[in-house]
C-alpha cells in the first residue's frame, strides 16, 4: 500500500520538480515518519515549489509563512482578540494550525518567534492566552533557508534544528534537466493544475503502518551504535542526540515501507544517516578550521561501526 502511494505522489511531484526523484523520496520519508523538513540551499532552485506541489499532492490545506526580521510569535501561532459585536474573546488562528507549513527563509526571523515553532514541532499543539490547541494531522513543517547570505539572519538554535528529522539540499540541475524546466514552465504554470492523488487521512493511515514495519535487534543496535559513534569523537562538540537517533529509526522504517519491504535493512539506515544524522551533528571551532564537517563525522560513524552480517 505505502510503495504504490509512495509512487502515485512522486510522479505526480515530479510534473513540477524535474530529475529530483531522490529528494522528493525523502521528502516521503520524513512525512511517513512524521518529521520535519529543513531544506537548506541557494535561492531560485526551487525549495518553495517542492513545499507547495507536495501539499497539492497531499491534498492538505496548506499555508505559508515568510519570516522577516519583524514577524511576531503571534503572526505565527494566531491571537485571542476581544470581539466587540459578540463581546467576548475569540481566536484568530496563525497560518501554524494548516497541515503542511511553508517556514520560508526561516533563520530571517528573531530567536523569539523561531521559537515560535518549538512546541508545535514537538508536540503537535500550540498554546495561546494559557489555552492549549491540538495541530491538525497530519503536520508537516518544510522549513527553507539560504546558507550563503548572513546579512540579516539569525542562525537557528541547536534545539531548533534538532527537531528537524532531515535536511536536505536540491542542488542545481543537470544541463538536460534545466532544458526540461524551461519547457514546462513556458505556458502556464503546471503547479495551478496539479491535482491531489492522496488524501490526508490515506497518509494518516500510511504513518501509522509505517510504525508496524519490523526491525530486528541487530540493525536497531546498529542504528545506536551509529549515533553514538557520532558522540565519542574529539573533532565533535555536539554529537547525535537521542532524538535524532529516534528519528533515524522511524525514517529507516519509512524508507523500507516506500520500497516495498516490511523490514529495515543495515543499507536503509546508511541511506539515510547523512540527511537525519549531520545537521544534528557540531564540529569544534578548531576542527572546523581546518575543514572537517559533520557529514565527515557521520562518514567516520558508518565506517567505524561493523554492520550487522545476519541481515544482508
């Protein structure tokens, strides 16, 4: 069931994004694992149109939120405002409360309403005036931001991009890929037709048999090894936290259940512990002198610890 669904939203996604079927794929991952989306690249590649086909694709209602300097935690959570006909205060929702959420350009904003986002990315609520509000399911943050341009940004604190399962990177396309582009997007723009293939309430049911897809004892122990490999390093400041090793398990499930198996390979967990592991991961100021980057220490994990031969 997950596979053929999996196969229905990536073709229909790929009408708009060209030769990206890896990053879509992953984009699927972390929806199926219910986790949250970075997506750090150059401007104009296309991260915004990937956010928004994928929510078309889903049939989820769907909002956006650009972050400036100036937005408040309020024009992201909603406010309670004193309505003077009904005399009586009442609840405007924030664009937070949709089921996928377009976090554009999100290091723009103040640390004060970046953490805006913390309680929704985690547990799925908001809460207002003292009053709790439950997040629709299911909930999705694409979070964008532009890693070269520092004039006017403010880096994400590390709690912040822990609760991010994955970030990903689209990179510029290929010559032949950049051709098709252009052909596509000459007449009308195919995003206004593109049509839902799911609904919201399929992929409801697709996350919770994703958490049935069976794990055995040795990749799951592989699994921890791994983070923890990230953690005893001199080069590391900050290693892999028990919640990216938790995410790193539920998107090895996810990634099996797209491809069509009922259980998690050693090969999944490889697949997947650069985008789910590295961002997680801070380098020593004196280490990252010289050159060495997390995906490094994520490449010396998976080299350091043996994978498990009862598997293959």
């Amino acid at each position: 069931m997950i596979q053929e669904m999996a196969e229905r939203v990536i073709a229909n996604v790929e009408k708009i994004i060209v030769g990206k079927w890896e990053v879509i794929e992953l984009a699927l991952v972390a929806l199926l694992a219910e986790g949250h989306i970075l997506v750090e690249d150059v401007p104009g590649i296309g991260k915004t149109t990937l956010a928004k086909a994928i929510a078309r694709s889903l049939g989820c209602t769907f909002q956006r939120i650009q972050f400036t300097p100036d937005l408040l935690p309020s024009d992201v959570t909603g406010i309670s405002y004193f309505n003077q006909k009904r005399q009586e205060f009442e609840f405007r929702p924030g664009p937070i409360l949709a089921q996928i959420v377009l976090a554009d350009e999100i290091n723009r904003a103040t640390p004060r309403t970046q953490s805006a986002l913390l309680e929704a990315m985690q547990e799925r609520q908001v809460t207002v005036d003292g009053e709790t509000r439950p997040l629709p399911r299911p909930f999705l943050v694409l979070a964008t931001q532009n890693p070269i341009e520092l004039e006017g940004t403010f880096p994400l604190p590390e709690a912040q991009i822990d609760r991010f399962l994955m970030r990903i990177k689209l990179g510029y396309p290929s010559e032949e890929d950049e051709n098709l582009i252009l052909l596509r997007f000459e007449g009308e723009d195919p995003l206004a037709s593109l049509e839902p293939v799911i609904s919201a309430a399929d992929l409801i049911a697709a996350q919770a048999a994703r958490s049935r897809v069976r794990v055995e004892e040795s990749v799951r122990r592989y699994i921890v090894q791994v983070a923890r490999a990230t953690r005893d390093r001199d080069v590391v400041q900050l290693g892999v936290s028990p919640r990216g090793t938790l995410a790193l398990y539920k998107a090895a499930q996810a990634l099996a259940a797209i491809r069509g198996r009922e259980f998690v390979t050693p090969d999944d967990v490889k697949a997947l512990a650069f985008p789910v592991l590295a961002h997680r991961i801070i380098v020593s100021p004196q280490t990252r002198l010289r050159g060495h980057t997390p995906d490094e220490v994520v490449r010396e994990a998976l080299a350091a610890v043996p994978i498990p031969v009862d598997t293959l």
